[in-house]
C-alpha cells in the first residue's frame, strides 16, 4: 500500500508540404470529434436503462456447436439473430445481427486465422425471464436475461461481466430510404395495417390490456413483421446525417442509410482498463464522460497531439480490464469507424477518497462500463475470460494469430530519413557508422528514391545503380529499406498504373469509375486491397525480375497506408468508394492491414518462400502483427513525445503488435543534443529501434552531435547489440505464444496495484526490467522494483536491490537505469561488429542473476536469423538454462531438431554469489575440466572465464 501511495496539386502538395512542416500541431479541426460524426452523435444521445431489445425464449435454438436466439426490439419491430458460441481456451464470442437484412452487411474476413473451434453449450436451467447456460467449468454460467435483453457471464456468485447491463444495445437496421419507396409499397401498407389489427385483436382477448405480450403473440407477430419493418421504420425519427452528411466540403451520401450498431459492456470490481490503440494516451484508459470516447479510425495525423482520444494512425479494437484477480480482453471485430466510451463509478476519486471508502466501510463495487459504437457491420465480439494476463494473449494469439517472427536483423539498428539524397549519401553515411564503430543493420530510402513518386522504381540520376548499391551493402552483411506506398501515380507511362487500370483493380468511386485522390504523387489512384487477385499481384511485383533494382537485402516500408489522401475528408478516402460490393466505410481499418499483407507476402514469394519477410507499417488493424513491424508514426523532437512512446508500444504490445518503436529523435522539428541522447537510451530497449527525421530538420546522425554525445549514442547501440540474443529468443516466443517482449509490470506482476497505472518504465520478457530517463536536464529517476520476495540487478554496477520498493536511482547523461531479475539467466553476445549478421557465429556470455527464492532460469534459442527453416526443417537450438544447487546446467528443449552452430559459451558470470573452492565444467561424454574463475567479494560476482563449450551443447558446470 505504501508503494501504491508513492506512485500514483503540385502546388496543393507544396501547400501541403509547407502546412507540415510549420504548423505547431495537429490542426484539429481537420478530423471530427463525436458531435460530428451523426452516429456517434446519435448513439450517444441514448439514454441508459431504456433498452428496447428482449429475447424470445421459444426461438432458442442450441447445437453441438452454437445457441441462436431471435431478439425482438419492441419499438419498431425488427428482429435480430444472437449467436452464441463457447470456443475453447476459456472465451466466448457473441454475434449480432439482422434476422432478415435486406442485403448483406458486413462481416470481418481475414483476420481471424480460421474459424475458432467451439466447445458444447448446454442449458443448465429455462423458464419466462431466461435461459442459464453452462460454460464447461463447474461454477462458471452464461445467463441470458430475457426483458429487457442482458448477457451475464458468471463465476460462482461473481458476475465476471455483463453485455446490455446499461440498456445500450442498438442496431440500426438497413431500410428503404423514404423517397424511394415505391407507390406500389405505399398501397400495402394498409392491408399489411388490417393484418397487425386482426393479430392485436385476437391477442387482446387472450391478454389483458397492458400486459405483456406472451411468446405465442411474439410468433404471430413474426408473419407481419417483415412486411411491417419498412412501415415502421418510417415512423421512426429522421435525423439529421443518416442518408447524407457533410464534413466541411465533403459529402458522404450514404446509400446504405443508418447501420450504426452499439453495445456496452459492464466490467464489475474493475477499475483499470488498457489497449485500444492506436492513442497518444497513458497506458491506462481514462473514463471518456464529459469528453469525446476514443476513436477507432485509421487517419493520417501529422505530428499529433498528446494525451486525448483522437484516432491516429492504426486501430486495434481489443481491450483488457485487469484487477488483482483477474484478467479478461473484449475484441470487437468489427472494421468500420468506432468510438469506445469508458466509465467508471471511481473515476475522479483520489487515493484518500478511496481509503476513506475503506475506512467507513463504503460497499460500492468499483465498476468500468466500456461502450462500443460502430458505423456499420454486425456485432461480432470475443470475450477473452483469462484468468491471468499471458492467457489473455494466448486467447487474442489463438484467434487473430501471433507476432511474425522477424529475422534478428531487424531486431538491430535501423537508420533512415526523408531523404538520403543519392546513392553517394548512402555510401557516405554507411561509411560513417563504421568510421565511429557504431553498429547498424538497415539504411533506409524514404519517397524521395523514386523516379517521380513512382513506386517499384528508382529515380534515374540519384539512384541511377541500385544494385551497384545494394551490394555495397550486402559486402558488409547489411541491408535497405526502400518506402512502398499503396497511392499509384496516375500515369500512362507508368507500368504499374497500366496494369492496375487494365485489371480493374483501383478503389471505386461511387459513380463507378476509379477512384482518384491527391498524395506525394499528385493524382493517384488506390489499389484495392480488399481483393484477393489484386493482392497476389501486389505481391508479384516485389519478384526480382519485376521489380527493377532489387536484391535480396532490399526489404520495404509501407507508409501512408490509413489510406492517406491530401484531399480526401479527415486526409482519408471518402467512405462512398466501393470496393466490391462494399463501402469504403464498411472495411476502412481494414485497408493498412491487407497492404501490409499482400507486401509481406510479395517478399516471401520472391525467395521461394525461404526468407523471413521485414515490413513496416504505419497503419494496422487486429492481425496486423502476423506481416510484421508497426510505429507511432509522424511524432515530435519533445520531450513529452519521448515519454509517450513508452505507453503507446505497451498498449501496441497488449493488443497483439509486439514490433512496435517510435521515430528515435522525433519525426518533426530538431531535438537538442541531450534529447537525442536520451532518445537513443529509450529507443534501444524498445522493439523496433530506428531513428528517422523530417525532410526540413537538419542532418542528425549519430556522430553529428560532438564527441561526447557521439560516445554516448554508440554505448546504447553497442547495448542493444549485446542483448539481441535475449530479443530474438523473446521474439521466438511472441511468436509461438503471442506474449509480448515489451509488457507493462503488472502483467509479471498481477496482484500487485502499485504496478496498474505505470508506464513510464516496462519489461522485457519477465526479466529485464527498463525505466528510462525521460525528463530533461534529469539527475535522478525513480523506479519502482516489483515483487516482495525479488530481488534486482543493476546490470551496469551490479549492485542488488530489493523488490517492492520505489528506488531513487542518480543519473548522468550516460545512464539507463535496467535491472535484472534475480532468478534469471540471459544470454549475451559482447563481441560488438558492424551489424548483427557479422556476429552470427560469436560467443555468448550469460548473466546468471541469483536469488534465495528460486532456481535461476533462462532460455537460449539459436537458429539461422533469417529463413523459415525453423519451422519447415526443424532447424533451430533451444537451449533450457538452469542454476540451482551451485550447478550451472544447459539442457535441450526440442530434442527433435537439427541445428550446429559454431557459438560457444565465451564466459559466466554469476551475480549474488558465493566464492567457490572450485569450478568444474562436465562435458555430455562425462568428461570433467577445471576452470578459470575471479570473484568479486565487494559486488558479490563470480565471473567463470573461457569454459568453452558450445552453445547447443549438454553441460554442467559444477561449482564447490
């Protein structure tokens, strides 16, 4: 508790361009807030505990797989189909829709990595007011309350969470605009009017007046009802924006009408809830009463503003609520544009308000109600029941899929701007990492490499030898990254346009014909992604006898992905374009993801399916993480911008995006020296580490700054050099578990409340704990070390600390305050060289850090960096790494595959030890060599030197 105290048109382009690059922010009145959007509006005037919707219990229907349930809403009649499933691994999903739509609506493809396999429902108990349902385990149900309509999914006496508990179920069935009803439907609607008449009159002789209406009437009704909808909607209030709107000079018309569907969720005993990214907010999620909910809507924002619900870039529509019990996820798979409204009955109340709750015995249940509200689609939501917080990502993974897994060299050192002018820069700047020996792996080319904004090309007079280039680079086991945006130049002579237009592939406008909107290029066009065909000939055109230039160390970059369009309402596609037989407004979020999709499977493809892929995003939705990296895009040389990249990666991180960094440095405007330093410090202990800078802002690499700074920024790199065994093996393990590398405390550290609301220091994996400096002109930061029963390595001193303390840490402009966690063990490469493929084959020193409550574990993981042969061939090493009893021993982890390499275990050192009389290393024949060992008494490491055996070996090291 006291831990818990302590915290708490050319020209138009030119325009453009200029706007960019001196307005101070955001100008927000491009982009709308709720009262703006006429359905978020709409649905947000409701009020709670009115719900007109309840269940009609006689139409239950359950199988093997599903319960179907047909919901009645009493104001107008229309019927609804409720779907219920019990899917294994402890979640539940619930879809809602139209009984009888009178076209399709949309539902989600591609995401969900196959359909999720189902578990038997079966009905524990039914009478008038219900149905109660068993979800497997003994005490946990599934109850189905009829009037008005609610879901409540049980464990015990507990309610663990409630859909519809507030009354704000609503779907906007799809009708008829007025005007165009036909006068042949205008003359049915009295004789359908004698029909409801007759059924009303034969139900009153049976019921009295006033009474509720009997599941018989409720069968009667449903002969009429279909006829009757298109009546009854038109009694229903027109407002304004349901079958045209106007956002400043836009128009969007609406041929579908309203189709704006809600449902709240209410999370009793909650009070922290997470993820929904993508926000330039806190790690945990404010309550959104008195301001506008967070919003889902991939949008191009340029140097965005920080911490308020704006939508930015990707949309990831999963949420986690967490106590000290539990942990649970709520998916919303839906792609159309979303608001979340968050409440809670403790919001405001400080710490003394809520202690003196306890002291006079308040019996109010902290409770969150989160609320979902989305253009158009269905209802289609996952309810991820945890219980711990890995579950809820092993559930998440289970369903849309889990982190690519990269080759380690993207895990390294990225360089990039906008732009390295030719290809002389690139040789030049390449030259100069190795002049101040500081490592990299990747040179980026941003827009400006293009002939013309043309993409698949290269700009004839700068570029003019790309792969004269390209193997400059692969001479020194480096690679590139050129950008590959998804707006085509319209262009006769431009053979990627041709092709697209002759295929028909473009987006559509809603006339018909191709889709046309303003970006870097001028006049473009957008390919629609949506479409399989067009996809697979996306991914053709990265072959290498397509794509003119290329080797295979170019990877590629997709920017501007929300789609982007300068000219477009919100700098985005208008929502009338057609893709299909859909609306951009159905799909929108959907567009980054299938971009990303198809890039990443274009650099599969053109290897033969060997090699790993490497793209990065900007835009993204659920399932974006399986393609590959994402970032926080266009953010600022401030101070404020390097600390809220810490919570950004972490929501990111919850929601499935593992590979997730910042701009090091600041997109915008020019960081002071000792920003970029400390930039630089942060950046090397998150994910995906690349600096990138503006066209306009001065030079700034590495050794730009002076010697000293220069000295500083190549420590950092050298460390993240140093720990990319211990990132590839987190890597490995996102990818086969769906557990993030970057996480906030509390997922290691679930009961304890100190650690809810941090998120200005996280974890790597459950062992490496990072608080870095983020405050300018900083002498000291404090940490908090979690865990009553750890203890903490300073990996720099060594110095041990306990958990569960707030630690005042000083610091210099050289330090990163990182702490290992007793108990653990992580494998290090300390023979720094020029890029990550230089040190394939060097040694590793572990870092055994003790403590007296466990035995010290640890994971080694080795395969070729780069192809898919781990998987296909099995070829890989999987060492396990264990202290305990004073032995140091290796052991296999998957004895069926097949890898050598030539590492070998170089030194051991081992933190909060004893000085041994001895140390003996035994070999797998049983053979025993003494080693060479130092102990430093004052710091308590005892470091074992050259033992020399290999890597993917069977050893024990025994010490006496």
């Amino acid at each position: 508790m006291a831990a818990f105290m302590e915290r708490m048109g050319l020209l138009l382009l030119a325009g453009l361009s200029l706007c960019l690059t001196t307005s101070l922010a955001v100008d927000r009145g491009n982009f709308k807030t709720c009262d703006q959007s006429a359905f978020c509006k709409r649905q947000r005037a409701m009020k709670p505990g009115q719900s007109p919707y309840r269940a009609l219990l006689n139409t239950l229907e359950l199988s093997d797989s599903r319960l179907t349930l047909q919901l009645i809403n009493d104001n107008n009649k229309v019927r609804l189909l409720l779907e219920l499933y019990r899917l294994q691994g402890n979640m539940t999903r619930v879809k809602i829709n139209e009984l009888k739509p009178i076209k399709p609506r949309y539902e989600v493809p591609d995401v969900l990595v196959a359909d999720p396999p189902t578990e038997p429902l079966s009905v524990v108990s039914k009478d008038d007011n219900g149905v109660v349902l068993s979800l497997g385990a003994e005490a946990r149900r599934l109850i189905v309350s009829a009037r008005p309509f609610r879901l409540d999914i049980m464990e015990g006496p507990q309610v663990l969470l409630s859909l519809n508990s507030r009354g704000l179920l609503a779907f906007e069935h799809l009708r008829l605009r007025k005007d165009t009803l036909t006068d042949k439907i205008s003359s049915t609607v009295g004789s359908m009017w004698d029909k409801i008449k007759t059924v009303f009159s034969s139900n009153s002789q049976t019921d009295a007046e006033g009474a509720e209406r009997t599941e018989e009437s409720d069968t009667a009704d449903q002969q009429v009802d279909d006829k009757a909808v298109e009546g009854e909607s038109e009694k229903e209030d027109e407002q304004p924006g349901m079958w045209e709107e106007t956002f400043k000079s836009h128009t969007d018309t609406k041929p579908s009408g309203p189709t704006s569907i809600s449902l709240d969720f209410s999370l009793p005993g909650v009070e922290h809830v997470y993820g929904i990214p993508e926000h330039a907010e806190n790690l945990k999620l404010k309550t959104t009463d008195g301001g506008d909910p967070y919003r889902l809507y991939n949008l191009d924002v340029f140097q965005y503003e920080l911490y308020n619900s704006m939508a930015l870039y990707a949309s990831v529509p999963v949420l986690l609520s967490h106590n000290a019990q539990r942990t649970m996820g709520i998916f919303w798979l839906n792609a159309a544009e979303t608001w979340v409204d968050i409440s809670s009955n403790t919001a405001g109340k400080t710490v003394f308000g809520k202690m003196l709750d306890y002291v006079q015995g308040a019996s109010e249940t902290p409770q969150t109600d989160v609320r979902w509200i989305s253009e158009s689609g269905i209802i289609d939501v996952f309810i991820m029941l945890g219980p711990k917080p890995t579950d809820v990502f092993t559930q998440y993974a289970s369903l849309t899929g889990t982190q690519s897994f990269p080759p380690i060299s993207a895990l390294g050192y990225h360089q990039c701007r906008w732009n390295y002018n030719d290809q002389e820069d690139v040789r030049s700047v390449d030259q100069g990492f190795d002049e101040h020996d500081i490592p990299y792996d990747f040179i980026w080319l941003d827009i400006e490499h293009t002939d013309g904004k043309r993409y698949f090309t290269w700009d004839p007079h700068k570029f003019s030898q790309p792969r004269e280039m390209l193997q400059g680079l692969l001479d020194k086991r480096r690679k590139m990254v050129a950008i590959v945006d998804p707006h085509i130049k319209v262009d006769s002579g431009y053979k990627i346009h041709n092709e697209i237009r002759s295929k028909n592939f473009y987006v559509k406008n809603k006339d018909g014909g191709d889709y046309e909107g303003w970006c870097w290029p001028g006049s473009a066009g957008y390919p629609d992604f949506t479409n399989p065909e067009m996809r697979a000939w996306w991914a053709s055109m990265f072959a290498y006898d397509q794509y003119e230039g290329s080797m295979e160390n170019l990877y590629t970059w997709n920017d501007m992905n929300e789609p982007s369009v300068f000219n477009g309402p919100e700098v985005t596609m208008q929502k009338d374009a057609v893709h299909g037989a859909w609306e951009h407004r159905d799909l929108h979020n959907l567009y980054g993801f299938y971009v990303q999709m198809a890039t990443a499977e274009g650099l599969i493809q053109r290897s033969g399916g060997v090699e790993r892929p490497f793209v990065l995003t900007r835009a993204g939705f659920a399932g974006s993480q399986r393609y590959g990296a994402i970032w926080t895009g266009d953010n600022a040389a401030e101070w404020d911008h390097l600390k809220i990249s810490i919570p950004m990666c972490l929501s990111l991180s919850l929601a499935g995006l593992s590979f997730c960094g910042a701009d090091v440095g600041g997109f915008f405007k020019t960081p002071s020296s000792e920003l970029l330093v400390r930039w630089y410090q942060t950046g090397a202990y998150q994910p995906f580490f690349r600096a990138h800078a503006h066209l306009d802002t001065p030079r700034r690499e590495p050794w730009l700054f002076g010697p000293e700074n220069t000295a500083l920024i190549r420590e950092v790199v050298r460390q993240r050099y140093a720990l990319l065994p211990y990132w590839y093996q987190l890597f490995y393990h996102a990818h086969r578990t769906g557990h993030p590398p970057m996480r906030p405390l509390w997922v290691e550290y679930p009961e304890d409340v100190a650690t809810f609301a941090i998120d200005d220091e996280f974890l790597l994996g459950r062992d490496l704990l990072v608080h870095p400096v983020t405050d300018e002109g900083a002498r000291g930061v404090t940490a908090y070390l979690p865990g009553s029963t750890e203890v903490w390595y300073d990996v720099h001193t060594f110095q041990k600390h306990n958990g569960a303390q707030n630690l005042y840490i000083p610091v210099t402009m050289s330090s990163i305050p990182v702490f290992q966690r007793g108990g653990s063990i992580i494998p290090r490469k300390n023979r720094i060289r020029r890029s990550s493929s230089c040190m394939e084959s060097d040694p590793y020193t572990l870092y055994v850090a003790l403590s007296p409550q466990r035995t010290a574990e640890g994971e080694l993981y080795i395969d070729d960096g780069h192809t898919f042969n781990y998987e296909k061939q099995k070829e890989f090493i999987h060492r396990r790494l264990t202290f305990a009893n004073n032995a140091l021993a290796s052991s296999n982890l998957a004895p069926d595959s097949q890898f050598t390499t030539a590492s070998w275990i170089e030194k051991v050192l081992i933190l909060g030890a004893h000085k041994p009389s001895a140390a003996t290393l035994r070999t797998a024949d049983g053979s025993e060599t003494p080693l060479e060992f130092e102990f430093d008494a004052a710091m308590s490491v005892l470091t074992l030197r050259k033992p020399g055996m290999n890597a993917g070996a069977d050893w024990l090291v025994l010490l006496r």
